[in-house]
C-alpha cells in the first residue's frame, strides 16, 4: 500500500490515487496506523507545497467545498478553506446566520440542498455529538467532521500528530500529557486513539471533576477509549514528558461549579516553566487554541521555544489539504 502522495498529484498529470478505503472522515477511531501513515505522508507533500512561492495546484480543480459550521470557529474553518483554495477547489462557506437555516432548516434539508446544488466535499462543524453521523447516513457526498459536540475533532488530532511527528519522530512510546478539561473536550478524546493507535504512551491528566466518571474511580479506560494512564497530580503526570498538550478550559466550567475557581485551577494546572522542567530536555508544549494565556498556559511558556502552538495551525492546513484530496478520490 503506497503512503506518500506521489509528486504528480500536485501538477497537471493524473496520478494513481493513493490506497485509501474511506469515503468520510468522521473520527480517527477506525483508522489503522497505516491509514494515520498515509495522512501523515501526504501532508509532507502538501506542506511542501505550502513552502513554494506560489502556492497553487490544480490537484481538486473544479471540486467544490462547502464549510458548514453551526459553531464559530477561527482556525479550523479558515485551514479547511485555505486548504481547500491551495489544492485549486472552489470553497462555499455557510453558516446559521443569514441562511435558510436561520429560518428553521433542519439539518439534513440543509445538507441535501447542498448536494442538490453539487457540492463535492460537506465540511461540518456541529454542537451536537453525533450530528455528522447522522448526515452520513443520509447522503453520498464526502464528509469531514470539523468538530462534533464533545465527541470528536479528526483533523485537530492529525494536525496534532503530524506536528509531534515532526518534532519527536517515531512516536512509540513517547510519553505524552494531556492535561484540563477532559471530559468536555472533543479534541482530548480523538487526541486519545491517534497518538495510541501510532503507539504513544498517554497520560491524561486533569481536576477530578474534569474526567470522566470511570477515570474519577481509577479506571484507565473511560467512554470506549483505549486504556491510557491516569494522574490527579500535575507536577508527577509531567515528569519525564516529551509532550505536554494544555486543553482550553471555558469559563462556564467554572460557572456550573466544576471548579473552585480559575486561580486555583491554574496553581495545580497550569503549563509554567518550573513544571516543564520536570519533563525530559527538549519537551514540547502544544495547545489546540484558542488559548487562555496566564490559566492554562503562562505567558512565558507560550512564547518559548519549547512551543509548537503556531506549528500545530500551520500544519494544520498541510493535514486538511491531505485529508481534502484522499477523500476527493471518492473510494467505493
């Protein structure tokens, strides 16, 4: 099975598709580490492409692209639509406000109304888990989940591979800490089956009230998850680290009495220089953003250059425009 995208596919010649069995990118948790290689590897073409002066192809000429996001976002809808304008697409971007779903749409009348008008590609973000499930069922279209509830976040987890990949290497066995708001966090949990899957040794870290249920009770494995370890106490999870990955609390967290208070929460939890420290020599520290600067992650940290935080959006559009073409190959 070939890994890397053959350098073709980024002219005008046809290339042969590389081996890949998905029509969707729903979530990482069925995909196999060779199928994690072959995004990975066609990410190194596409990063390449992204250095070039003119950064340009003609790979998905003549595909439309459609981002649907029921949720704002910054980062993930401008990757996808950068991503998507590199490799030659035409990108449509929706949202609530100011369309029909503004009037009461449902969700699948949307989707289908945009494959009647002969979208290629649904990129869908959504605040109910399980919503771009629900689409799949009802259309042929290719569709990547953008962010689903607390449930799942692919392309954040690739993106997160793909950068630790480039800075660590062969990731097994590498010891890597997630630390906050686990139970809330879609990225936490497709974070989870990739870095495993690519043999990663994970240890989620986090406030009781911040785990999920099984994990408070001493379980390594909670919600489907495959086992990971499990550590209340901070300054022990990030010893002998070689990453470290902050995950943004929200306020309402707070707010609905998860935690005494954010100063508290970021005197046991918080990313600072005397905690990194303590994980091995040349750790990097990594944040799905957007970030609270001086909770999660102090000032200093984030400007050091133990900080990969800018890498991960870069290569976040390398990742999508993989995704974008291995999904444009339309599998049966």
């Amino acid at each position: 099975m070939s890994q890397r995208a053959p350098n073709s596919m980024l002219t005008d010649s046809p290339a042969e598709p590389p081996a890949w069995r998905h029509r969707n990118l729903l979530d990482v948790d069925i995909l196999s580490r060779e199928e994690l290689m072959i995004v990975l590897d066609n990410a190194d073409a596409m990063r390449e492409v992204l250095a070039r002066p003119v950064k340009r192809v003609p790979t998905l000429r003549g595909t439309t692209i459609a981002t649907l996001f029921y949720e704002p976002s910054t980062r993930t809808r401008a990757s996808f639509e950068v991503a998507g304008k590199v490799l030659g697409a035409d990108v449509v971007n929706l949202s609530p406000s100011g369309s029909s779903i503004e009037k009461g749409e449902s969700l699948l009348d949307t989707v289908r109304t945009l494959r009647a008008i002969g979208v290629d590609i649904l990129v869908m973000r959504h605040w109910q888990s399980g919503a771009p499930y629900l689409v799949a069922k009802h259309i042929d279209t290719p569709l990547i989940n953008a962010g689903d509830g607390w449930h799942a976040h692919p392309t954040q987890a690739l993106l997160d591979l793909y950068t630790l990949r480039s800075r660590l290497g062969d990731l097994q066995r590498k010891k890597i800490v997630i630390v906050g708001d686990i139970t809330h966090s879609r990225v936490a949990r497709s974070d989870v089956w990739a870095l495993t899957t690519m043999g990663a040794q994970v240890v989620l870290c986090g406030p009781p009230t911040l785990l999920p249920i099984d994990m408070r009770q001493g379980c390594n494995k909670a919600g489907g998850l495959p086992p990971v370890t499990v550590e209340l106490d901070f300054d022990r999870a990030i010893e002998g680290a070689d990453a470290v990955m902050a995950l943004r609390l929200q306020k309402e967290r707070q707010e609905a009495g998860l935690l005494p208070s954010l100063r508290e929460y970021s005197r046991l939890y918080q990313v600072t220089e005397g905690r990194l420290r303590r994980a091995k020599p040349g750790a990097i520290v990594m944040h799905p953003g957007p970030m609270n600067k001086g909770v999660e992650i102090s000032q200093s940290v984030a400007r050091s250059p133990s900080s990969v935080i800018d890498e991960q959006v870069h290569n976040g559009v390398a990742v999508r425009m993989a995704v974008l073409y291995l999904l444009a190959q339309r599998p049966e």
